[in-house]
C-alpha cells in the first residue's frame, strides 16, 4: 500500500518561512519524480514544484520561483519543500505527489499525470 504523508504545515506570518516534508512507503521512491501542489479554497489544485529521482533536476511554478526550493532524500523516502518569504496568495492546502514516468525528468506539472497522491498539510500565511 503506497502512502505519501505530509507534514510541516502551518500558520506562519507574510516574510516568513515552512519546511514542508513527505515521507513516502510502499513505492520505490527513488525511481519516482516528486511534485509538490497546492490547492486553496475556490481554486484548483495548481503546480508549485518537481524534483526527478535524484534530485538533479527540478522544475518551479513562476509563483514560486526564487522563493522556494525543493530537494529530496532517498535513504529517508522524503521529499521536501522549502518556502521561504511566504505571501498570504501561498495559503493553500499543500500536496505532494509521485509520478514514476518523469522520474528522469522531474517536470510535469499536470496533476493528472501523478500516481500517488498525499492528504495534504494546511499552510496558512497572514498578512
């Protein structure tokens, strides 16, 4: 059974900082891209990054570009997101997902082409 389990989340002022995790079982993770997305209310779920299965490539969404960065530990099955000098537009539900045929690339930013889907943590970020 494949989970992906998120964790991090939180209320966090507008400059501030969050280190997302997600720590994956029952996959291979080292042969899967990981992405990370987010979802706010009203909204639909949108990309913010991707890292592919070494960590060598990665991929952001123009949102976050130069705030956050993404990186990955493959002897800890985790993934992780770094949000730095965050916005109240960051407030979203934030998922992580596995998507084993980018695992080279690390740049698809359709939802729909990830296999495994977390719960989501909840970051909040006030003005």
């Amino acid at each position: 059974q494949v989970q992906l389990v998120e964790s991090g989340g939180g209320l966090v002022q507008a400059g501030g900082s969050l280190r997302l995790s997600c720590v994956a079982s029952g996959l291979p993770f080292s042969s899967y891209a990981m992405g990370w997305f987010r979802q706010a209310p009203g909204k639909e779920r949108e990309f913010v990054a991707a890292i592919n299965w070494n960590g060598g490539r990665t991929n952001f969404a123009d949102s976050v570009k130069g705030r956050c960065a993404i990186s990955r530990d493959n002897a800890k099955n985790t993934v992780y997101l770094q949000m730095n000098s965050l916005k109240p537009e960051d407030t979203a539900v934030y998922y992580c997902a596995g998507d084993r045929s980018s695992r080279y690339f690390g740049s698809r930013t359709d939802s729909s082409g990830y296999d495994y889907w977390g719960q989501g943590t909840q970051v909040t970020v006030s003005s």
